[in-house]
C-alpha cells in the first residue's frame, strides 16, 4: 500500500482531519470541486478557458465518486480530511464526510495544487514556506456560463535568488499552477496583504524578501460565493486530495 493509500484511508476513517500542507511529499494533491451535472460543463469549460488556477487533473462520470484516473479505488464523499459546503453562494457547514451530499449526477472535478511542488522546490534549495497565504486579486477570469469573477492566488516570501529558481522549476509543473503569475509589487494585481482570505494578515513586506504569487485551486470556491449555484462542494482550503500520480513524473522533463 503507498503513502497516499494509506493517507486518504485515514481519512475515510476519520483519523485524519487536519492540512495536507506539505504532508505525503512525492503525491500529487489536488483541490476539489463538486457541482451537479447541470452545471458540470460550463465548469468544465471554464476550467479550460482558465488552466491557471484551475488547471484540471481528473473528472468523474455523473454519479460516481471514483477518481477512476489519478485514483483507482479512492472515495471523493469520504477521502478528504474536509470539505467547505456552498449553497447558492452562501458558504455552510463544512464536513468530513459528503456521502448525505452526493447526488445521483454529481460530478467530481481534482484540480491541482500548488501544495505538489513544496517537495521538488525545498531540494533545489528553497524552503518551505512556513506560511502559504491566500488572497484576492483584480485579476479577472475568463467566463463560461455563470461562472466568472476574479482569480485568487497564493504568495510565498522569497528572495530574489529563490524566486527565480522558483520561477524556473515550477514552469515545470502546469497541471499544479504552474510558474508564478506575479512576482512584488501586491498592489500592481490587486492584492491587498492586511486582508488575506487565509493566512494572518501582513502590514509591510519583510526586508530582504519578495512576494512571488501562484494563481490558487481556491479561485472555484471565491467563484462560488459570486455566481450561487444552487450546491457547490469543494474542498476545505489546505485540506487537499491525495492522488495516486507521483509528483515528479507529472511535469515537464
């Protein structure tokens, strides 16, 4: 049995209800998003239209919670340590378990995530972040059906010498975000650091590092809030799928 095996058993269990940050290094996380099946291809193509901060992994048939690609055998109601709830642009109560919310046509979309490439940046000599903030942007994504509204993105503190060594390794890696869409100035995309969706809020830049900015799996849920659908189901920000994909053979050589 592999590492992300026996992760996402844990968390079918319910042994396991806390961050996937920087947890089962070598597997490629994935951000979730569940929508029924009258909404599955406009989100379908908006994912197209947007591979940044939705760049798509696997999607599942209507009704069935198997990630028969990225992971055979794995439960997308019960294989998440948590999962945030939407109705009709009201975030709810969030949840460790979805089987009461899955529907005869739901369909299952992993996205992937930035949390995938924390592993091959820390041994080309950048550290991990000891924080991973999210926030808002004016960056506008392109629309499809009722889906549209602004890009949210992540930020780590580098320095000049790690960003570009992040910029080049993680160009590497376009189904998980890809390279930075931004590097300094916050203001000049929209980004406001004193009011962070996640992460504690920052009031000036510390000396002797930059802000370099990823477009974030988080930007459905923001989506969510604007255009209501009736039920949107993601996952938890932080709270990622494992899949079975190793990370280092799902990217540019």
């Amino acid at each position: 049995m592999t590492e992300a095996q026996k992760a996402r058993l844990a968390m079918r269990a319910g042994e396991w209800r806390g961050p996937t940050l920087f947890q089962v290094p070598g597997y490629v996380q994935a951000n979730l998003v569940v929508l029924p099946k009258t909404d599955a291809y406009d989100f379908l193509v908006y994912c197209q239209r947007n591979p940044r901060p939705c760049p798509l992994i696997d999607v599942t048939d209507p009704g069935d919670p198997e990630p028969r690609l990225s992971a055979p055998g794995a439960d997308l109601r019960t294989d998440l340590p948590r999962y945030a709830v939407y109705r009709n642009g009201v975030r709810c109560e969030d949840a460790h378990d979805i089987r009461d919310l899955w529907q005869d046509d739901s369909v299952g979309f992993l996205l992937g995530s930035s949390m995938t490439f924390d592993d091959a940046l820390e041994r080309a000599g950048v550290p991990k972040s000891k924080e991973v903030w999210v926030l808002d942007t004016h960056l506008q994504t392109v629309p499809s059906g009722k889906f549209r509204g602004p890009m949210v993105v992540t930020m780590r503190w580098m320095t000049p010498a790690q960003a570009v060594i992040a910029c080049q390794l993680t160009g590497r890696f376009p189904f998980n975000h890809g390279a930075p869409i931004h590097l300094g100035d916050p203001a000049a995309i929209g980004v406001d650091l004193r009011r962070p969706l996640y992460g504690e809020p920052v009031q000036e830049i510390p000396e002797g590092v930059t802000p370099v900015f990823w477009a974030c799996g988080v930007t459905p849920q923001r989506i969510a809030l604007l255009t209501r659908p009736d039920l949107m189901i993601t996952h938890a920000p932080g709270h990622a799928f494992v899949t079975d994909i190793k990370a280092d053979q799902f990217c540019i050589p």
